[in-house]
C-alpha cells in the first residue's frame, strides 16, 4: 500500500483502506478496488485513486480502470497524473471518440519545453488504434492550435503525418512532412526526412526531394543508412552504394554499411570490392562489445551472412577450402540452412551431387515452413546445376502436397520452360494468376516469353504492362516491355525503355537486348560496347552468348 504520512485520514476511512489492501492479498481484487477507490473518494487522496486503478488493471477490468480515472479525474481537473491516466485507459480500451478532450488537457498542461516531446509521442499512444481513420481525425483536431505556433508547428505536422500515414493517406503524409519541413525553417531536418523515408518505401518517389534535401546537409549516419536500405530495396542498387560508400568515409567504424555495401557490390559482380567490405564488416563487428542480447543475435546473424557471402566468392573462385572455412565460422543455428546450403553447393561443383541433396534433405524439419525451405534450397541447388527435369520432379512431388503454393508453380513454370514444355508453362503460370491475381512475375514471363518467341504479341505486352501496375520501377519488366516493343518494330520506343532499363540496372541480360535492339538500327559500335559490358558483369551468361552467337558477333 503506497503511503501517505501527511494524510489527515481518520481511524475509520484506515480500516476501509486496511480492510481493501488485506482482500487485495485475499485474492479478492474486487472487493479491495472498491474499498479503496470509495476511500479516495473520501479523502481526496491522489495515491489512492492511481492504487485503484493500479488495482483494476492488474485484475485486468478495463471498466473499473476507467472508472476510477475518471473518479480521480474529476476529483482533481487540474492533476495531470488523473488525466494521463483517463487518457491512457480510454486509448487501452479502444474508446477513441473519448480521448479528445483528454489529449487536449495532456498538451494544455505539458509546459513551453516539454510540449514539442509530448506532441511527439502522441502517434505512438495511438498506435494500437483500431479505427485508424478515426485516430487520425482526433490528432488533427488535437492539434490545430499547435501548426501555427512556430515552437509546435514542426512537431504537429510531424504528428499529424505520423497519423495519416498509420491511416494509408499518403499524399496527406506527403503533405504533412512537407509543412514540418517548412515549419523546421531548414531542410536538414531530420523528422521530416524520416517520414519521407517511410513514404519511399510505399512507393511514393515525390517523398525523394524532401529526402536529398536533408540527405546533402551533413545527415545523421543512421539516416543516410535507412536512406540506401531503401534504395536497395527499391532495386536502385548504385545509387544505395553511393551512398553507403560515402557514410564508410564520413564515419568508417559503422559496421553496417560495410555489410549491406559488401553485399551489394557482391550481387552487382564487384567480387574484390565486395571481399574487401566484408573483410572490413567482420573486422568491425568482432571488435563491438555491445552487450545487449538482441543486438547479440542480429550481430551474430549479420556475421553469418557476410561469412556466407565471402564463402560464395571462394567458391565462385573454385577455392572450395577456402569457403568451407569461412561456412565453418558460422555458430548461429538459425543460419544453419544457409550454411548448409553453400557447403551443398561446394559438393555440387566438385560433382558430388548425391551428396550434396543428401546434405539439404538432412536439415531438421520441424515446421510445414522448415519443410518448404528445403525443397526450394534442394530445387535451386538442382536448377544451378542444370539438372531441370529432375527440379521439376522434385517441386512435383511438393506442389503435390500443396497445390496452390504459388511460388511452387511460379517455380515449376519456370522449370517447365527450360524443359521446352512451353503450353505446361503457359498453364502453370495462369494457374499462378488465377490464385494471386496481383503476381506480377506471371504476368511478366509469359509475357515475356510470348515476345521472345515473337507469338501473340499484342497480348505478350498486355502481360508486361500488367506486370507493370504493381512494380513500376522494375529494369526486369521494363526489359521485357522493350523487348516486345522490339518484336513488334518498335525500335525506337525499345531503343528508349531499354536503355533507361540498364541505365537503371546495369544487367547482363538487359545488355543483351539492348544490344541487339542498337545493333538492328545500325549503332554497332554502341551495340559492341554494351555487349562488353555484359561480358564483364557475367561472361557465361546464356541469353548474351547466344545473341552473340546468332548475330555472329565475335568480341
């Protein structure tokens, strides 16, 4: 029982608050709530009104909880523990309508330097709202007299942008991060830029100038990070490496920037590059002594996908002692399938194919997930190898167990299309449109398809502009948008989507077409040097020496 040695509290209302603490300790939590929130009540006493509704939220009655903040509330109007908590309880209770006024009150009594920060938390306590169109609606109400108050103005904008975006109003968002920028009076601020941020990542390209504004003015490192995880993930991959190359000169010790920039230039074929930044992340991370568990396991994770990145070099290298050692560093058991996976393609180079199956289908099985892994590992390990019809048997037996696994017919459609079998395909990819009608990757190989075998090609472009809508952005579609636009005459317009393509992504296969369309229009030199260009991200590619080949171009 919280004390209260100033109480002018008599024998009488003592023995109620005695008698409500000793039922409490009876297990009877009811019968101590109303003792003593009936003896606050009495006695005015804020530690006992907070002890009650301590009480009905540890019996777990949001009713009595909301009950005895509002009895302390309109005991005390001017305390700003009673409204917080009438405030907090109407929120946990998904009460929304009710929390106007109470938010106001919370702001009203926050004082001049503490009003900004409280502002700033608002969108968290709302975060759990289920009305979210509602939530949103009572924080703007909330703070309409704070926008045009140049103390507040920034950090209600940033609230009110943090609320439309919880409601999926993105242009609303967009403007809201814009007013707490102007409100900043700088563009090197960095709340507005983290909004602009979360709005790249839903696809909104406007949010990018509210980002480089705050982006070239000396960023935070940890903003220039989340800025090129989110050019990665929009597949801008030279652009993200720009900018993780200058955050390793502008603060070398930031361990993470090695490792997303390693992986990069590993995927865009910098193979000494990428071995040098993934040396450098290790060295890094090794020397951290930060002791907090979970930052633990996301660093010991982290280790293991740059000690498997560096083992997929040695092995590409043919330095398969080399990449069994680094495999061999690898203690963090989640990371066993990946591990698992490389030591299997080591065995599948040195043609130990049996082996190497063997090695994937011994992974524990515990979940239908666990189960589902393993085929896709066992089906890519095969595919690598040109093995595709035993792929194709293997996904066979899965899609067997799970007949509307998309992926697993996406994949098998694939299979079915280096295997010949282009009506099995064609079926096997519709199958795939019919249960996820927003597939995009369908839509686009068969479209694709169709136009590199210059049949139905009007509908072959339908297909890529459908697989358009939902990736807009994509170099690979708009590749295979320009290579119908070729095999229709359009050359010119092919010229033109191709060439932003590799300008975009720099990619063997996109040099290929891009070639050839140059090639057709006489620009042989060009045509050349992009080939070359090819040849160098990856001389063994298929679809480029087979464009060589056809043309009888030798380079």
């Amino acid at each position: 029982m919280a004390s209260n040695p100033n109480s002018a509290m008599g024998a009488e209302l003592f023995y109620e608050l005695l008698l409500g603490e000793l039922s409490v300790q009876a297990n009877e939590p009811g019968a101590g709530f109303s003792l003593i929130l009936n003896v606050a009540r009495k006695n005015n006493d804020a530690q006992l009104y907070q002890r009650a509704v301590e009480l009905a939220l540890q019996s777990r009655s949001g009713e009595a909880a909301l009950q005895a903040a509002r009895a302390w509330h309109q005991a005390q109007p001017a305390s700003r523990p009673a409204n917080r908590a009438l405030l907090q309880i109407l929120l946990a209770l998904n009460r929304l309508s009710d929390t106007l006024e109470p938010l106001k009150t919370e702001l009203m009594m926050a004082g001049p330097q503490e009003r900004p920060q409280a502002i700033a938390a608002i969108p968290r306590s709302y975060l759990q709202a289920s009305d979210k169109k509602l939530a949103a609606s009572i924080v703007e109400q909330a703070m309409t007299e704070y926008t045009s108050q140049a103390a507040t103005a920034a950090a209600a904008w940033l609230a009110i942008g943090r609320m439309r975006l919880g409601n999926d109003d993105l242009p609303g968002t967009m403007e809201a991060a814009q007013r707490a920028q102007v409100s900043h009076g700088s563009d090197a601020s960095i709340g507005p830029a983290m909004l602009a941020l979360e709005l790249m990542e839903r696809k909104q390209t406007n949010a990018e100038t509210l980002v480089r504004s705050y982006i070239d003015n000396q960023p935070a490192p940890e903003i220039r990070m989340a800025y090129a995880r989110v050019l990665a993930d929009l597949r801008r991959y030279p652009e993200s490496m720009v900018q993780l190359q200058k955050l390793t000169v502008e603060k070398a010790d930031y361990a993470e920037s090695w490792l997303l920039l390693g992986t990069l230039q590993l995927q865009e074929r910098q193979t000494d590059s990428a071995e040098s930044s993934l040396k450098r992340y290790i060295e890094l991370a090794k020397a951290s002594t930060d002791g907090n568990a979970e930052r633990g396991q996301d660093r010991s994770r982290a280790l293991a996908q740059a000690y498997l990145s560096l083992a997929q070099i040695a092995e590409d290298r043919k330095d398969y002692t080399a990449a069994e050692a680094w495999i061999a560093r690898i203690d963090n058991a989640q990371d066993l399938v990946g591990a698992q996976s490389r030591r299997a393609s080591i065995l599948a180079h040195q043609g130990k194919m049996g082996e190497a199956r063997k090695l994937i289908q011994s992974l524990p099985e515990k979940t239908a997930d666990d189960a589902r892994m393993k085929v896709m590992t066992e089906v890519q390990l095969l595919r690598e190898n040109k093995q595709f019809q035993t792929a194709y048997d293997v996904l066979s037996a899965a899609i067997n167990r799970s007949p509307e696994d998309a992926d697993l017919l996406y994949d098998q459609a694939m299979l079915a299309e280096k295997l010949q079998r282009l009506d099995e395909m064609e079926r096997l990819l519709r199958q795939v449109m019919k249960l996820k009608p927003d597939y995009h990757q369908a839509y686009n190989a068969l479209g694709f398809s169709l136009a590199d075998r210059n049949v139905r090609l009007p509908e072959a472009k339908q297909l890529i502009l459908k697989a358009l809508e939902s990736t807009p952005n994509d170099p690979f579609i708009q590749d295979s948008l320009g290579w119908a636009e070729f095999r229709m005459g359009n050359k010119a317009e092919a010229l033109r989507i191709l060439d932003a393509a590799y300008k975009a992504k720099p990619d063997v296969e996109i040099s290929a077409h891009l070639g050839e369309v140059l090639w057709s229009l006489g620009q042989r030199a060009k045509a050349t040097a992009i080939w070359k260009q090819g040849q160098r991200l990856n001389r063994e590619n298929e679809t480029l020496m087979e464009t060589l080949k056809r043309l009888r171009v030798s380079l």
